[in-house]
C-alpha cells in the first residue's frame, strides 16, 4: 500500500468497486439523461389534453360574447360577459403554455405538432385579445351593448 496513490481498507475494496476517478469519467462521458418510454407517453398524453382544454377555454372566451359582439343579429342591452371571457382566455393561455412546456421533455416530432397547434392557437389569443380588449371598459357594469362605429356603451340595470 505504500507505493499505491489510492489507499483503501481491503474490507471496502470489491472486483465490482468502481473508483472515484473513473465515476467522474462515466459521468463526463455520459450524455443527458433521456426519459423512459412510458414518462415520455404519458407527457405526451398531458401536453395533448393541456393544448385540447387551451383550446375549448379560448373557444369558451369567444363564444361568451358572441351576443354582444353582433349588435345587428342581436339587438338591444346584453349581459356584460367580457368578465367570463377574459378568464376563459387568461386560463387558456396558461393552460396552452403547460402542454407547450409538457411537450418539450418528450420527442420532438411531439414538440413540432403541438408547437404548431399552440402557433395558431397564440394567434386565436391575439385576436381574441384585439375584440375583447373595448369590452373590458365595462367590467364593473352588468350590460353592455355596442354601438355603430363599434365601441361599447356600458349600463346598470
């Protein structure tokens, strides 16, 4: 033991004892850890249903308005549910960026569909963004109704 550089008790050294030297080489050669089959399954089972609910909270979103954003088919005061539509798209959103986040830890060609699923969903949000944002002047009111030139003129009832 005197001319070796690494000095054990005989009672912890094992044929299957592996040294501190080479466990530091095994995990400096060693690539990143990948998923197994059956995790990457089920990320991509979640990022399917995360896009699927993103996608019925922001149809929800333009659905709550639908009467108040056709004043010809849907004449007079209507009730003031830009409230209901703002949380629908916000939970939308959140919900789009978990199955995006999701879809990144498992195969790629996952990530290629849903990153395009969430592209066009992101523009859905933009617009829905775009015709909710005049309504939301009326958010401490309880009917809305909107005007010729477009803009919306906010009642109590």
């Amino acid at each position: 033991m005197a001319g070796s550089t690494r000095s054990r008790p005989m009672a912890l050294m094992s044929s299957g004892d592996v040294g501190l030297d080479d466990r530091v080489k095994q995990i400096d050669s060693a690539e990143a850890p990948t998923a197994p089959p059956a995790s990457k399954l089920a990320g991509g089972c979640l990022a399917g249903v995360l896009v699927l609910l993103a996608g019925l909270l922001i149809a929800l979103s333009f659905g709550s308005t639908v009467e108040i954003e056709a004043p010809d088919q849907f004449a007079g005061l209507r009730d003031n549910d830009s409230s209901v539509a703002l949380v629908a798209l916000i939970l939308g959103v959140v919900a789009l960026l978990g199955g995006l986040a999701t879809a990144m830890r498992t195969s790629r060609v996952l990530l290629a569909v849903v990153g395009a699923v969430c592209g066009v969903l992101i523009v859905a949000v933009g617009y829905r963004g775009y015709t909710l944002s005049p309504m939301l002047k009326c958010w401490d009111h309880n009917a809305i109704a909107q005007n010729t030139n477009g803009s919306y003129t906010c009642y109590d009832r």
